[in-house]
C-alpha cells in the first residue's frame, strides 16, 4: 500500500501535485498514519505555500475564473 511519505516523495521531485495524487492524500490522511507520514505532509505543505511545488487543482480554479 502507498504511503503518505511515498506520494509527496514523488511531488516533491516533480514539483507538482497532481489531482490523483491530492485525492490519495486526502484518503489516506482520513485514516491513521504515522509521525513520519504527518512530517512528510507538512513538508509538501510548506513546499506548496513556497511555490516549490504547484498543484494541478489550484491550475484548473485559475483556469476556470479567468
């Protein structure tokens, strides 16, 4: 099974977040997980507000209100 710490790896090399890839997280975050697993998403929250990494999602609302 995938891990939290397995997909942002994964972003964080590619500097992007797809919309699978976000939909994952949000499963998998709704279950238990653990310290490594929270430190790694924080990491790729802090890499997205940085602009490090861009999100598919947040592309397609700019795309949509233009």
């Amino acid at each position: 099974m995938t891990r939290i710490r397995d997909v942002v790896k994964v972003a964080l090399a590619k500097g992007y977040l797809t919309l699978e890839a976000e939909e994952s997280l949000r499963k998998m975050l709704a279950n238990p997980y653990d310290q490594e697993d929270f430190q790694a998403f924080m990491m790729l929250q802090e890499a997205a507000m940085m602009g490090q990494v861009k999100q598919q999602s947040r592309e397609i609302l700019e795309t949509a209100q233009k």
